[in-house]
C-alpha cells in the first residue's frame, strides 16, 4: 500500500509539494463510516435516533484524537509548554489523521443525502 495516496494541490510554507492524504488515513475514514453506519443502523432497531449515534460518534473521534496526541506528546516527547506542542502537533504522524479529518470535514455536509 502507498503510504501517501496522492497530494491536494495546496501549496503552503509547510507542504511545498501539496498536502499528502496518506493511506492510513483514508482507511481510519473508511473504518469510521462502516462503524458509525452499522451502530446507527444497530440502534434504529434499538429505537435511538441514527443522528444521534452520528453525533455521539463525531465527539467520540475527536475527543480520543486529542486525548491520545496530549498522551503521546506529554509521555514520550516530555513537552511542558503549550508553545512545543502546538509546535510538534502537525508532525510526528499527525499528517495521517489529519487527512482522515479533512475526508470527514468533506462528508459531514452530506450526511443527510445519503440516509
């Protein structure tokens, strides 16, 4: 598998080549769609809203994403001040999920097309 998948033609001081979508990330964005669509299908038989599962899956997602960067920051690179993490969070692997976040900013919108 290809670890970046192609580049977004957006060219910055940082990415002067485009902004890499990485493998990785598109399957954690395949993955949460297949979960989120199966609970939400699980818990209308259940009788909970399906929209009330997408929105407890999107806060779910983002508070483990944040949750394990502090974690990985704080215990392996023993970072004290905000200034050094907000300095290391676009690196470091962080360049996978933030793709899988952009792929799920894009479908956000079309989720009431599609069910």
């Amino acid at each position: 598998m290809l670890q970046v998948l192609f580049r977004i033609p957006i060219f910055t001081n940082w990415t002067p080549d485009g902004i890499p979508v990485y493998g990785f990330g598109v399957m954690l964005f395949i993955a949460y769609l297949l979960c989120t669509w199966s609970a939400g299908r699980r818990a209308e038989r259940e009788g909970v809203s399906n929209l009330a599962i997408q929105d407890l899956a999107i806060w779910l997602f983002l508070g483990g994403l944040i949750g394990a960067r502090i974690a990985f920051l704080y215990l392996e690179l023993h970072l004290d001040n905000l200034r050094d993490y907000l300095y290391q969070l676009p690196r470091s692997g962080m360049a996978a999920l933030f793709s899988m976040a952009l792929f799920s900013a894009a479908w956000l919108p079309t989720r009431s097309l599609i069910g």
